[in-house]
C-alpha cells in the first residue's frame, strides 16, 4: 500500500479520533480491573510535522495547529492538547503523538497493551518509538486477524480499529472482526474510525454492523462540509461498540472540530440498534 499517515498526522480527523480514544480511555482506566488494549493498524507511533510528508499535505495546520492556538475548545479536548504539549516542550507543534503513544502513556501498570502494524518499516519505527515502555507488544501481523486472536477470552479489553481504507475488503473485515470479538468475549469494547466520503458507503456499512454485530453502538459523526464530492474525505466517524455512555463527550468533540474546523460543518451523534 502507498498510504503513510505521515501525510495526515495531526489532521482534524485524528482530532476527532484521538479525542475520542482519550476519553474511552479515562473511563476504562480510571477504575476496575487490568485492561487490555490492541490497536490493529498502529502506524509508527509518533510523527515529526516538520517532516516532508505533513508539509506537502498541509493537514496538520489546519488541524492540531489551530486546536492548539484555540480559546474556545471543549474540555473533551484537554488530554490530546497535553499531550501534544508535551512532546514539544519548546513551544510549536512539531511532535504529534499517534494512538500506540497516547494509549501507552494513559494505561496503568497492571494494563497491557498490543499494538498490530503491518507494514514492516512503520512497525520498526513503532517499535522503536515504545521502547522501553512495560506491558507493551508489537506485532508485524495483519491486525484484524490478531486482534480477534490476541482478545482474552474474559476481562476487559478495548480494540482500536483505524485501517487506511485503501483495501476494497476494510469495511466487511471491521464488521467480522467486532462480530468474532463479541462472540469470544462479550464483554469486549471496540471504537473504529473510518472517513465519511458519501452516504450511501457510510450507510450500507452501519447497516451491516446492524445485522451481524450483537452489541450495543454509538456513531459520532463530523461532517466538515457537504458531501458533494464522492472523492475526498469530507468527514469522519466514530463507532463506538460498548462501554459507557460517550454520547455528550463525542457531540461535543464532533460539534467543535466540524463547526470551528469545517467549511459548512455539522454533526451528529445517534445510537445504532442490533437486529
């Protein structure tokens, strides 16, 4: 695949995404039993923006760069916002950090986390970039056959699915994966990522999570502008499978970035319901 998130790093939808991550986190980690976490498209863990791929893309710019220069970002945002402020402590926003970085730096001792890349040069880098950190594995594998392979048959376990959608199977494979997680363990929580380039894709994807997910679901939606045009990214959602209930943390992390951010923007947050 020619993706590399390099291009993208920092941008509104890793806002969106990372913001959400953060606050799934602070729930599941503020109490209870050890957790476990697995990320089944990793990427390299921590991008340099300064770097030719961001530059030529200009995403992060008119995405954490305005977020950080911002005065009126929801409370929801402040954990992403420290974060990055802490990867570049000289001031700017030079370092922006990938999911592998922000969920090693929020879980607890007794947690672990696997983190899945299948690219072989992006998983050195992401090994590189958690060295050193406990509880902590790295796998060079196909992530959506690990994570159902890697999921504790009971206990807590949170999976994070964000593919390229550069694979014409990504949106059947999400739903057998959150379909063979459930029926392994029905207690496992799951938050996925994808972008919202036309309805009729987003749509015909919820259906099917409809029909062959048994668990409860949240969507939050951003729509950074109207969806005129099929061939470019025009917004991003989440889905929410599991857990506690993120419906006013998302609104207000999907309202902001598509209102502030966007160019006609709006969102919406509603709750799927499994056949």
């Amino acid at each position: 695949m020619n993706y590399r998130h390099a291009f993208h790093a920092g941008n509104f939808a890793d806002l969106v995404k990372h913001a959400g991550l953060l606050r799934f986190l602070a729930d599941l980690t503020a109490k209870g039993p050890p957790l476990t976490v697995i990320d089944t498209h990793a990427g390299r863990g921590l991008y340099d923006l300064a770097g030719g791929e961001a530059k030529k893309s200009g995403e992060a710019e008119a995405g954490v760069v305005r977020l950080m220069d911002a005065k009126d970002a929801p409370a929801e945002f402040a954990p992403l916002v420290r974060a990055v402020r802490g990867l570049n402590a000289d001031g700017g926003v030079r370092r922006y950090p990938g999911s592998p970085w922000l969920i090693a730096d929020t879980l607890r001792p007794a947690d672990r986390y696997i983190a899945c890349e299948l690219r072989a040069d992006e998983h050195d880098a992401l090994r590189a970039a958690l060295r050193g950190r406990q509880n902590i594995r790295t796998l060079n594998q196909d992530g959506y056959a690990a994570a159902v392979a890697e999921c504790p048959r009971a206990g807590r376990v949170l999976v994070l699915i964000d593919p390229p959608f550069e694979k014409a199977d990504d949106y059947p494979r999400i739903v057998e994966t959150l379909a063979a997680l459930r029926r392994k363990n029905a207690d496992a929580q799951a938050l996925v990522w994808l972008p919202i380039k036309d309805l009729e894709t987003l749509d015909s994807f919820l259906r099917d999570l409809e029909d062959e997910v048994d668990a409860p679901m949240v969507v939050a939606e951003t729509r950074m502008r109207p969806l005129s045009d099929p061939m470019k990214m025009n917004g991003c959602a989440l889905v929410v499978m599991g857990g506690s209930d993120l419906a006013a943390p998302l609104a207000a992390i999907c309202g902001w970035t598509a209102q502030v951010l966007g160019a006609g923007g709006s969102a919406r947050v509603y709750r799927l319901s499994p056949q």
